[in-house]
C-alpha cells in the first residue's frame, strides 16, 4: 500500500512538471462592439517558454513574453495602428482543446475561449 501511494505521488509529480499541451493550431471568436472577429494562433512549447503567432489585419503577429506553467500559459501581442502601439496581454488555463483566456487591454479585461483546430 505504501509502495502504491509513493508512485502515485511520484507520477503526479511528474505530470504537473510537463506543461499543458498547447502545440499547434487554436481558434475561436470574440465579440466586440463592431461585430465577433475572428482569432486564430499557432503555438509551440519548449519547456518553459512559449512561442507563437496571431493573425492580425496584416498577416501573423508573433507573440512575445511567452510562458508555460503547467496548465497556465501567458504572453504579449503588440500590433502598430498607424504608428501607436496597441499591447494585448493574455493569460490563460489550458484543458485539453480549450483554453479560455483573460486579456487585459488598456486597463479593461476581456474573456476569449479558443479551441484546438482540427
């Protein structure tokens, strides 16, 4: 009983080491005074750090400050309308194919669900 308890421990140990499985393609929608519009990224985790893009009115925007901690990933999109930065800072919690994020923007927090694109 006592062997069985320790691997228990010892595999959920190691689970929670890995981060959340974020790798590829993730869309969803978001709702604005304007109408929804389209959101679409394309992650890649390596260990700690998280890499990616969005797709913004010019093509991909990469995305910086990247991070994975176990189910909960975090990073920065900077897009330039017409020469004044425009910064989105997400953070969100990943389940299997989906994540729901929370974005801060000027000051303002918004929800946004994506799912894993198949």
């Amino acid at each position: 009983m006592k062997i069985r308890s320790i691997l228990t421990g010892l595999v959920l140990s190691a689970i929670l080491c890995f981060g959340a499985d974020v790798d590829g393609k993730w869309t969803g929608t978001m709702s604005t005074p304007m109408g929804d519009l389209p959101v679409n990224f394309n992650f890649k985790a390596d260990g700690a750090k998280l890499t990616g893009t969005t797709s913004g009115p010019e093509g991909d925007v990469p995305i910086s400050d990247g991070k994975v901690d176990g189910d909960k990933i975090s990073f920065t999109v900077s897009f330039d309308f017409g020469g004044m930065p425009f910064m989105l800072n997400y953070a969100g919690v990943v389940n299997k194919d989906e994540i729901k994020f929370t974005i801060e923007v000027f000051g303002m927090m918004l929800d946004l669900k994506v799912n894993r694109a198949t």
